[in-house]
C-alpha cells in the first residue's frame, strides 16, 4: 500500500493515561502526550524509569486503552490498525516458544493469520535470510545465543511486513558488542523493508546510533520535554567514532540532565 507521505505513520495527540482512575491507588502515567511520527522514520523514546516510555508504545499497540486523548496509525485508529495487523512488536526478552523450532517460531503470526504451509515456509526463509540466520531454521531456540533469539525475535515481528515495528528495549539484556551488532542488523532490515520503528531505550548511545529523533520524556506523568534530531544519514561502526555522534549523545544527555532537575 502507497502511503500518501503527509498522512503519519503515528499521530498521539494530547494523550493522557491513568492506571485505576478513580480509586485511591490511581496513578497517572503520562500526560497530554503529543507526537507524530513520519512514514519511515526511526524514533527512539527515553526517560527516567517510570516516566511512561512502554506505556506510551502499548496505547500506540491498542494493547492499553488512553485515559484521554486519540491515537492514529496510518490514518486509522491504534484499534483498527491492530485489527488490520499494521504493526508488530519486540520486547527486551525474544519470547521464543521452545518447544517450536526458529523457523515455526517465525512462522506463528502467519499460522493465526491463515497463511498458506507454502507460504510460510517460503516467509520464514526470507526472514532468516534477512536476519543472516539461514541454516538455523531446523533448531529450537536454546540451541542459539541470546543474540540469535533476538534476531529471530524480530524476524517473526517482521514476518508479515507490518508498516510498523514497536519495540521495548528489545537489546536491554544483551552484552554490550552483541548489541551494537543488533544495532546494525536492525537499522539495515528496516531500511531494507522502509518500516517505520517506534523504540524504547535507557541507552543515550542507542539512541543516538539508531535514531532519526530522539523524544525525551519527563517524570511521571510523562510528557514530551524535548525532541532532539539526529540527521546523521546511513549508520556504521564508524559512526560511533565521528564526533557529531558524541555530539548528538551529549545532546540528549543533557536534555534528561533537564528532566532531572525540572527544566
């Protein structure tokens, strides 16, 4: 489908959620929360702990419902977009199921989507392909390296090319040169496929490395306090040596600095 490049890949407009609205334990987790995100674009959310970052990505998900406010996905409702099957997820743990190979693993979405045996198959190859892992669709997940399962992890959120991929610290429990590594992959399999990505971190560097823009939010309830722009163009190793990256991380750094403090 050709996307008209004015109509967004997300609008959040003046998003407000609260956990048990109503009684004593209420908790009100983000606050008129504003934000579009283009077509393609690759947008990085960070913040102190508990500020509202994989709250905001489950109300873009439908998997919450906003306390206030609306959200749209291609033009259409978070609901309808889940419906439609306009987005996949990964989350900081690959949550393989064990006792189905990778290749099987990959290929569950398209099972409950009523994909053919045929073209699963044929997906799952692709996908492993894509993701450099093609002699390792015959093996069951703790036969492969933390690493490995995430790559897998995103193949399957890619193996029914969603327009949009949603991930919560999908790298968090990775080993620091793992997850530069996965860094990569990343960035050169959403290019390939023109997926938008919505990514939630705690790394400043990730951010920087991986981001067209990097949004900042404030302590709980959260809200946008600042959006910092990371135009570095195409990403490699050598970019984490170039002094606009150290620049761009220093940029954010002090921006939470900001939030800290309650600038």
């Amino acid at each position: 489908m050709t996307l008209d490049s004015s109509t967004p890949a997300v609008k959040v407009h003046a998003v407000s959620k609260t956990f048990n609205a109503g009684s004593s334990e209420s908790v009100q987790a983000l606050a008129d929360v504003d934000l579009v995100v283009a077509p393609g674009e690759f947008v990085s959310l960070i913040g102190p702990s508990g500020c509202g970052k994989s709250t905001l990505l489950r109300l873009i998900a439908d998997l919450l419902p906003t306390t206030s406010g609306s959200i749209e996905v291609f033009g259409k409702s978070a609901a309808q977009a889940r419906i439609d099957q306009d987005y996949g997820m990964a989350f900081q743990s690959a949550g393989l199921f064990d006792w189905r190979k990778v290749a099987a693993n990959i290929e569950l979405p398209l099972e409950l989507m009523d994909y053919s045996k045929a073209e699963r198959s044929a997906r799952s190859s692709e996908m492993l392909e894509l993701v450099k892992l093609p002699d390792f669709g015959d093996h069951y997940p703790w036969q492969l390296s933390g690493g490995m399962q995430q790559r897998v992890a995103i193949a399957r959120s890619l193996s029914f090319k969603p327009r949009l991929l949603l991930m919560d610290e999908p790298f968090g429990a990775l080993d620091e040169m793992t997850r530069e590594h996965m860094q990569n992959e990343l960035l050169a399999i959403t290019a390939e496929l023109g997926t938008t990505v919505v990514f939630v971190t705690h790394s400043i560097s990730e951010s920087a490395f991986l981001s067209d823009r990097v949004v900042v939010l404030s302590p709980r309830p959260g809200q946008v306090h600042s959006i910092v722009d990371v135009p570095m163009g195409d990403r490699s190793d050598d970019t984490r040596e170039e002094p606009e990256f150290f620049e761009k991380a220093t940029e954010i750094r002090e921006a939470l600095r900001a939030v800290e403090v309650g600038l």
